[in-house]
C-alpha cells in the first residue's frame, strides 16, 4: 500500500506540495473556529508538538543519504 502511495507522491511537484501545505493550513483554521477552546492550548506544548511532527521529515531529507 505505502509502496503505491510512494510511486502517487513522487509525480507531484513543488507547487503541488505547496497547495497542499495551504490546504491544511485552512483546514487547520476551520478546525480552530470549530473548537475555539484549542486556542487555549499552552505554546510549549505546542512546539513539542511542532517539534515531534517534524522530526521525521527533517531528518530524512538532512540526514539519511
């Protein structure tokens, strides 16, 4: 199934990753105004959770060869 999805990814280009970063980012804002109680989150928390999410992606395109 991954290995599908893999070969799909790799015919988008930058525009196309792009867009989708602004599709959640609006998401994102749709969800907030939905539940505006999340706004109350504390911000260390919230760049733990920036920082985990990332850990990956930034490793594999810096690090891994």
């Amino acid at each position: 199934m991954f290995d599908r999805l893999n070969e799909r990814v790799k015919k988008l280009t930058a525009i196309d990753v792009g867009l989708v970063k602004w599709t959640a980012f609006f998401a994102t804002i749709i969800v907030v105004k939905l539940f505006p109680q999340l706004l109350n989150i504390n911000y260390p928390v919230l760049i733990m959770l920036m920082i985990a999410c990332g850990i990956k992606p930034c490793y594999k395109f810096w690090i891994k060869k």
